[in-house]
C-alpha cells in the first residue's frame, strides 16, 4: 500500500482552488490534482505492506499530536518542469516537521529517502500534467491570482493509495494539534 501524508488546509485555499479546477476544466486536464483537500506535502509517497499500515499511522499520529500549531508565509504560484503550485517560504517549523517524518519512517520502518525529500520545495499542488503547453497556459491563467499570505498549520493528514497513482489517493486520517 502507499501512504502519503502532509499538512491539511482546509478551506484556506478555498478561491484559489476554485479557479484551479475551473482552469482544469477549461483546459480538459486529464486528471485532477484536486480530488484531494488543499495540503502541503511532508514526505513524497512511499509504500508500506499492508500489515504495517496501521502501525505507520499510529506512529505518525503521535509524531503529530507532539507538534504545536504554527504558521507558514506563502512565496507566490509558481511553475517547476510539469506542476504549478502555491509555494512556501522557508520555515524552520516546517522543515523540522518534515525531517521528523522523515526520520521516524526511515527509523521504524525502514522507509528510504525519495531523491525529492533531500530538497523537499513546501507548495500545495495547483495543476499537473505532463502536457506542457496545458500546464504553461494554466500557468498564465492562474499565476497572478490572489492567495493567503498565511497559512494555518495545525491539522494533518494520513491519505493511502493501492496503486500510488494520481487520483487514487483517499484521507484515511485526520489528527488535529
């Protein structure tokens, strides 16, 4: 099974999310980004069998509940290669929360490191697609849209996937700090 899990923002990116899946539309994107909630991503997907599941959850449930609230600037929309995101600024708190992910799983159960989570970028994924003029001109459609400035952090989330591929993910858990 994969496992996915990250930073939950509920309605706080309500109006940029909105015009994101009216420009998808627009655009006939084949997937949607946006079947799941606005999130900011702490580890890059990775796969567990099926009977350590519950035992991952549960340590990544504790990790959480040891964590106190804090808050993370938005750095603007930008485009990198196949997405468009909403990124975020450098944050010692949410480097320290993605390093703790990091370490438990690699520690507890022998979860590597994904090449991507040695330079995690923090965003919350607008549009992907491996269609590069689709995702250039989602881009311009969306780039000067208005976004918080801030962000609240203070619920996460545990989402899993029988395959891992786009669109097949669902929330398995929700813990808030």
């Amino acid at each position: 099974m994969f496992v996915w899990t990250g930073i939950l923002l509920e309605d706080q990116l309500n109006e940029l999310k909105d015009k994101a899946r009216k420009i998808e539309g627009d655009l006939n994107f084949p997937l949607s980004c946006h079947e799941l909630p606005s999130h900011i991503s702490l580890k890059i997907s990775f796969f567990v069998e099926d009977d350590k599941f519950d035992k991952v959850v549960e340590e990544l449930t504790n990790l959480y509940h040891h964590l106190l609230p804090f808050t993370v600037e938005c750095d603007g929309i930008q485009k990198e290669g196949q997405i468009v995101w909403l990124r975020m600024k450098e944050n010692v708190l949410l480097k320290c929360a993605q390093i703790s992910v990091n370490s438990l799983l690699e520690r507890r159960f022998n979860v590597p490191l994904h090449p991507y989570d040695c330079d995690f970028k923090f965003h919350s994924t607008l549009f992907m697609d491996n269609d590069k003029e689709r995702i250039d001109n989602a881009y311009e459609l969306i780039k000067d849209q208005t976004f918080p400035k801030t962000l609240s952090v203070n619920k996460f989330i545990i989402g899993k996937s029988n395959t891992g591929e786009l669109g097949t993910f669902s929330i398995h858990k929700q813990i808030t700090i």
